[in-house]
C-alpha cells in the first residue's frame, strides 16, 4: 500500500510560512476559505497547518472570491438574467 505516512509534513509547513511572509494568504470573501495551490480550504485547517497562532506576526490576508462562490454567483446572475422582467 502506497500511502504518505500520518503525521506533519514539516517541509510543506516551512514552505507556507516562508510564502506567507511575501505573499498573502487569499481569503474568500463570502465562504471565507483560504487559497492553498488551486485548493480552497476551511480556515481553520490553515491555521492549524501554518501554526499561525505561533508566528510572531499575523499572516497576511488578501480577499478574493473563490471558484465555487463565483460560479454560484455567476449561475444566480444567469438565472435571474432568464426570469422576464415584470411589466
Ligand atoms: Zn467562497
């Protein structure tokens, strides 16, 4: 069985702090999950993965709308658009 051992992948932790020093950290602005790669993940699973209680300044935040939510309001949009304009 080919499976990535349990446990904290201290390299990908690095890798994420390092990067949240430089760039923000994308937040959506309606479901207010995070961007990790092309990922959107809960919140709380990125302060548990970055430690960030433990760094001596907060990440940074960048707001942005993430795939789901923008296809939801795109779709709403589109729905709407269809119904006829009452008279
Ligand atoms: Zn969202």
């Amino acid at each position: 069985m080919v499976a990535s051992p349990p446990g904290k992948d201290f390299s990908v932790t690095a890798n994420l702090a390092r990067l949240t020093r430089t760039r923000p950290l994308l937040v959506c602005s309606l479901c207010l999950r995070v961007q990790r790669g092309s990922d959107w993940v809960p919140a709380e699973n990125v302060i548990r993965d970055l430690r960030s209680y433990e760094l001596a300044k907060p990440p940074r935040l960048g707001s942005a709308v993430c795939d789901d939510c923008a296809e939801s309001i795109l779709s709403r949009r589109a729905q709407i658009s269809d119904v006829p304009v009452a008279a």
